[in-house]
C-alpha cells in the first residue's frame, strides 16, 4: 500500500510557494512601505510649497502698486480679516447655509444622475436619443440655467438648488455611462448564466465594475455643483439667510476687499477639502481593486 509523503524542504513546489509569498508581500508594500508620518509630511510639504508660493505672489502684486490696498489687499490684511470673521457665529451660519444647499442639492443631483445613466446605459434607443443631449447640458454653464430658475421659482432657494441640479446630474450621468460601457463583457455573460436579471444585474455586476468611472463622474459633478451654488448665491440673495455668496455680493458693494478674499479662501478651502475626501475614496477603492501604485 503506498503512503502519501509530504514534500521535503527545498523541494520546488515548496520554494514556487515562497516566491508566490514574497511576490504578495512586495504588492501589499509589506515592510518597505513608509511611515505615518513619513507619509503625511510627503503629502503636507507640496501644500505648503504652493501656498508659500501664492503668498509670495500675491504680496509682490500688492507691493507693486497696480492697485490701491483698497481694491486689493495684501495677505496680511486678508488674513487678519479671515481670523476675525472666524470668531464670529453669524459667519459660521453663513457658511453651514452654504454646505447645507450643497450637501442637499448634490444629493438630489446624485440620485437624479444615477436614474438617468442607469437608463440611457442600458436602453440603445434611450442612448441614441439623449446621449448626446447629456453631453451638452454638462457643458452648459450654470449661469446661464439661473434667469430660467427664477421665472419658476422666484428669488427663493428653489431656485438655486434646481441650478445646482441641472450643474451636477449630467456629470454623474455620463461618470456611469462611461463605467457601464467599460464593463467587461464577460462578467455580463457571467451574470446572465448565473441568472442575474435588472436589478441584481445593476446591483451585483455593473455598478460594481463602474464604480472607478462613476467615482470620477461623483467628483466633477460636485466641482460642478459647488461653482453653480457660488454663482446661484452670489445672483440669488434672500433675506435672513446669510450665505457665502451673499457675504461676496455685499464685500464687493461695500468695497471691502480683505472680506472679500477672506470669503474667497474659505471657498477655496472647502473646495480643496471635499476634493481630498474624494481622493481618500478613490485611493481605497485602487488599494480594494489592487490598483494602488507601491512606494517605498
């Protein structure tokens, strides 16, 4: 009767086991990869580097003298204003107003531009009929949306979350179209013979495999949503509700420059810091799909 024996050491499948090893260990990072803090500062110093940079600039302008302080403050005025505007809770309020009609007119956007790519995807004469119009709503500006915006709604916040919409929702549309376009054919059969029909097809397999297409589509149609807001709240000014781009409208009125710039950086920074949550997003979803690129 013969008797299974185990490999010896040494013997070649034993050392193709410990080269498959080392080769998951390389992709993973494994020991080589840099520490927290390594990591952090080579992400912080390239900020700094640009803002130092821009300071730079923007002082020498104001040293040459084009424009009086008046018009044109330097960083130092600029930034003493920013400081005091922060210690006040009347320009807080005017800022959570500002994320408040983002954060819901992206929502609504997002579902409005998921029903729609979802469809026209999916439905060749749908795809014929309107693919191209998605496309041109996209690259229509916003501001163009806010005289038709006000003949339905008035000067009322309606009118500027219908703006924000018709800004995001194209994006996002066309982020998932293009993802559903790229699905490999093959995991279509798959699904097909494993009996996935509509929703389990979308749930299971499209979404899933357009998810880094349509992650794109999510974070232009907030850039895009983010410029309409500025643009709706700067021509849209309701009473009792103070706003970031009410704060601009009356900076520019008043002359108030240093307010004025001071409002502009916390837009900016806003901006900067939505586009690094979606940078987070997209870095887990390369690291999920072992996308993401080793540094040592």
């Amino acid at each position: 009767m013969a008797v299974d024996q185990a490999p010896a050491a040494g013997q070649p499948s034993d050392i193709h086991a410990r080269q498959l090893a080392g080769l998951d260990a390389l992709e993973l990072g494994g020991g080589t990869s840099s520490g927290l803090a390594s990591r952090l500062w080579g992400r912080t110093w390239p900020m700094l580097l640009a803002i130092a940079i821009v300071l730079a600039i923007w002082q020498g302008v104001v040293w040459s003298g084009r424009w009086p302080e008046y018009v044109f403050a330097g960083p130092a005025e600029t930034l003493g204003t920013l400081g005091e505007r922060l210690t006040d809770p009347e320009y807080w309020q005017a800022i959570a107003v500002t994320m408040r009609r983002a954060v819901t007119g992206f929502a609504i956007a997002v579902v409005v531009g998921l029903a729609v790519g979802a469809v026209v995807s999916r439905i060749k004469v749908l795809r014929a009929a309107f693919g191209s119009l998605i496309t041109g709503l996209q690259t229509m500006p916003s501001i163009a949306w806010f005289p038709l915006a006000i003949l339905l709604f008035g000067l009322t916040e309606s009118a500027i979350t219908f703006v924000v919409i018709l800004g995001a929702a194209p994006s996002i549309a066309n982020g998932l179209i293009t993802g559903v376009d790229y699905t490999p054919p093959i995991l279509l059969r798959a699904s097909h013979v494993l009996g996935f029909r509509r929703l389990q097809l979308y749930r299971h397999v499209i979404l899933p495999a357009s998810l880094p297409s349509f992650l794109a589509g999510l974070k232009q149609g907030w850039a895009f949503a983010w410029r309409s807001l500025m643009a709706g709240e700067l021509v849209v000014i309701i009473a009792h509700q103070s706003s970031l781009g009410e704060r601009l409208y009356y900076d520019r009125e008043l002359a108030d420059s240093a307010g004025l710039l001071a409002t502009m950086i916390i837009i900016l920074v806003i901006g900067v810091g939505i586009d690094l949550l979606f940078e987070t997003g997209d870095n887990a979803l390369r690291r999920r799909w072992g996308l993401q690129q080793v540094r040592n």
